[in-house]
C-alpha cells in the first residue's frame, strides 16, 4: 500500500512550511492549493453499437456528449483481427493495434503484454503512489488485459454487481484511474441482434449504470478538487441480426466520448482513435506516453489536423462505386493546397473515384469492396491519400497500368543536419505493382527515399540528411500497379 498523493503532498508541504518563515508558510500553502488532483475514469461497454444509441434513448450518455467530445472511428477487420472482445479491449488498454499486441481472438494465445502492457501497468511502473483500480463483468478483463500491477482487480458476477462494486469504490476509496467494463449489451446482441428492442433495452439499462458510475464521481466529497476524465468506449459493434467479428460497418464502428479538460462541449472529431484512450488517460494522470513504448494512439490533446483533413467539407458522393450509399460522402480527387497529384502516366478510363491519387475516408474507401485488406488501414486518421489499382481496374479503361504521384508542398529544412519524414502508411501487395518515395532539394530532381515492394502497416520515420545550403525539400510518392492492391499515406510532414 502507498500513501495517497493528496496526504503525501500535505506531510510534504507541512515539513517544509515547518523549516520557513510565517510569509514563506503562506507562499507555500497558496502555490500548492489552486492544483487539482487529475483522476481518470474509462467505462467500456462490451458490443454497445454507437449507431442505435438515438433509437435507445440514453440521457446519460447523452449529458456525456453534450458536455464533452464525441468520436465515432472504424476498428480493423481480418486479416489483421476479428471484431472481437479480445482485440478490441486489448487494443484499448494497450493503446496499439492488433498487429503489435497480437491478441487476435478471445482465447489471448500469443499476447505480447510484455511489450505492450496495458495502461495500468504502465502508471503503476511510472508511478507506484497511483491507486489503480479495474471492475470488469467479462473474466478476461481482469484476468487477462489488465495486468497484476493493477492495484486492484474485481470481477463482477453480473453488470448489475460490476456496477455496485465499482461505485463502491468510487465513491469510498482514493482510486486515481479506474476503468469499468460492462458486458450484458454484448449478450443482447447475440442473443437478439442490434435491431431488436431487447438490444435497446440493454443499451438504456447500460445507460443507468454510467449514470451511477458518473453520480459516484460527481458525489466524492473531494470532487470540487479533483479533476475528473471521463471516457465511454466500446470495444465493436452488432449486426442488426445479432453477431460480430466480421468487417461489416456495424461491426467495426466504434467511439470514444469524453468529459473533462479539454473536451469542449458538444464537439465532434473524425480523427480520434480507441488506441487513443490509453496515452489520453495517462497523460492526464500525469505520464507523457515515452517513444519508446511505440504506441499506435497518441493522447487526443495533441492531435491536430493535416492537410488532408482539411477537404472534409469538400468531400463528394459516389460516381461509379454503385455499392456505396448514394448519400455518402467520402472522397475527392482534388488535393488539398500546395499538394499536387501527376497522373500524366495514367491511361484514361477506370473507376473514376480511384483514377490517380485520391483522398477519402475509411467509411467510403473500406467499404467499396470488403475482405481485401483496406479494414487493414488503422493507423489513417480522419481523411487520407489513396492509391487503388484495384478498384480503379474495375471499370474500362486505356492500355497501361495505374500510374500516380502525389506531390507535397515545399517543408522547410536546414542545410548541413538531419531531417525527419514521417507519414502513416498501408502498403498493400495483390499483383505486379511499386511503391517508391523520392525526395527533392530545393527544387530539384527526386532522388530515392524509400521503396516499397512487400506489405507494410506502420508509421514511419525516415532519417535524412540534409546537404548544405538547402532550405526546402518536396516529397513524390509514386505508385503503380496492375490490379494489384493499394497504398494509403497519411499524416505527412518533415521536421528538422
């Protein structure tokens, strides 16, 4: 057991104020006072779709939106994971994907929690005096996705017990990061599907019990000094006939709502991620997620648009992906200011929404043709560059192959150091195609980067050195293909 900060910091403030003068006692007293102690609450609820939390009608969560943020994101799809529990409540806590944590199903064969703990187990190592705290009604959470670092893990018998416990808890104990799962919407869902009222009825009986978990906060008697974050999640979907695991839009959709600092009411982001929880609550508690951890998630404070971002308003309707809804928009072949995309190599024809370079969202560009890796694309946020040979040899088309650059804007560098590029990247091989990165110096010819001939899911960051003299560099990203597969680029920017 630890001492709580808040009686550390008193035993501290009195030692010190014992040693000073009278006017100095009261300059530590006043400087110590105004700080309020960050506390973190994160309440997932298992299988809870996002799409018919209108139809349940769920006051609580909806003071949660009104007073906070609301994020909606797609979760990956086979191959890379099943929309499982497993997956979905690792990726939470770990704050990276499928591909790193490893956990592809519910049995947890080949976790790599070692290299990839969760967020509790990364406070706890940070700092040993947080009171950590997880109620989870699904066994695996406290058995298997949060670790025995936790100060304390309770598994409840029912959501009704899981609720109870941790209210308890919240209200009576110094709890600095809790995290509260709830399993019964995921049981209605199997049992009933997500369009049946019973399915409602779960939702708005899960909406109750965030209600108490929210009241047992706001109750505290140290509430006014305290700083609370609040986060609700699921870890994926139902299909209206009851089910998950596969990629369809039902199923893959998720969300992140939060309340507290930071969080402006009623706002609504397209760039925030689940892997974003993890580094989210530990900044706020205090730990600035480490490099070195390799972290998939960044906390949602230091997410800021790019220049793709920017053409969401722009965004237009389908024009030959006729399997898409005719309401949705999702993508343009329009580049954002100072990008260019060359397709003077392309051969004119094809599907006209992939002909060259094009900029789109996951909900368009996924959904245009299911189980061909695109639910692969996670490490994309909000708009992205797309390049598709395959879907672009869907439609008639001249001779030659698909054949596109896109162009940055020029980013400033300073001669004579070592810059570095760092962009997102899905890199995707189902045929004869390429991949390649230049570079240019002030304006001068591309040289080689970077060559991608092999599939690669990351985000990279390329070293470069800068000659002397030169002030600015473009990058070209080249791809080609013959009704291969695909390259996504995003988040692009070169900084030293």
């Amino acid at each position: 057991m630890h001492l709580p900060r808040s009686l550390s910091t008193a035993l501290a403030v009195t030692a010190v104020a014992a040693a000073l003068p009278l006017a100095a006692v009261v300059d530590v007293a006043a400087a110590a006072e105004p700080v309020k102690r960050p506390k973190s609450l994160v309440i997932g609820i298992d299988g809870a779709t996002f799409a018919k939390f209108g139809k349940a009608k769920m006051p609580n969560i909806d003071a949660l939106i009104a007073n906070g943020m609301t994020a909606t994101s797609n979760l990956y799809a086979a191959p890379m994971a099943p929309t499982s529990s497993g997956p979905g409540w690792s990726s939470i806590a770990t704050g990276v994907w499928p591909d790193k944590h490893h956990v592809v199903d519910n049995s947890f064969n080949g976790a790599d929690f070692a290299q990839y703990p969760d967020y509790m187990s990364r406070a706890e190592a940070a700092q040993p005096a947080l009171n950590t705290l997880v109620v989870g009604t699904w066994g695996p959470i406290t058995s298997n996705v949060f670790g025995a670092a936790t100060d304390t893990r309770i598994a409840g018998a029912n959501d009704a017990d899981t609720t109870a416990q941790a209210v308890a808890r919240l209200s009576t104990t110094d709890a600095d990061a809790t995290f509260v799962h709830l399993d019964e919407v995921d049981g209605a869902g199997h049992y009933y599907g997500a369009a049946a009222p019973k399915y409602l009825d779960a939702l708005r009986t899960a909406d109750s019990q965030v209600g108490q978990l929210v009241r047992a906060v706001t109750s505290r008697p140290g509430y006014a000094s305290e700083d609370w974050q609040i986060i609700v999640t699921a870890d994926h979907g139902h299909t209206d006939g009851g089910g998950h695991g596969g990629n369809t839009p039902q199923e893959r959709q998720t969300f992140v709502i939060a309340k507290g600092t930071g969080f402006a009411p009623r706002s609504v982001r397209n760039d925030v991620k689940i892997s974003d929880i993890a580094p989210t609550v530990l900044s706020h508690v205090g730990i600035t997620p480490n490099p070195a951890w390799q972290l998939d998630g960044k906390p949602i404070s230091t997410l800021t648009p790019d220049a793709f971002d920017s053409l969401r308003p722009a965004l237009r309707t389908r024009v030959d992906e006729a399997g898409l809804p005719s309401t949705l928009k999702g993508w343009t072949n329009t580049a954002p200011s100072g990008w260019t995309v060359d397709n003077s190599a392309m051969p004119t024809g094809g599907v006209t929404e992939w002909r060259g370079w094009s900029f789109a969202t996951d909900e368009f560009w996924t959904n245009t043709d299911l189980a061909q890796g695109r639910e692969t694309n996670v490490r994309a946020r909000d708009v992205f560059a797309v390049a598709d040979s395959d879907e672009w040899d869907d439609a008639a088309h001249g001779t030659g192959q698909f054949d596109s650059t896109l162009i940055s804007p020029s980013f400033p560098v300073t001669g004579g150091t070592v810059a570095t590029v760092s962009y997102a990247t899905n890199y995707r091989v189902d045929g004869p195609q390429t991949g390649d990165v230049l570079i240019s110096f002030n304006g001068g010819a591309p040289q080689p980067l970077k060559a991608y001939r092999a599939d690669v899911n990351t985000v990279e960051k390329l070293a470069v050195a800068v000659p002397a003299g030169v002030t600015s560099v473009r990058l070209h990203f080249r791809y080609t293909g013959t009704n291969s597969s695909f390259w996504t680029v995003d988040q692009v920017g070169v900084t030293g």
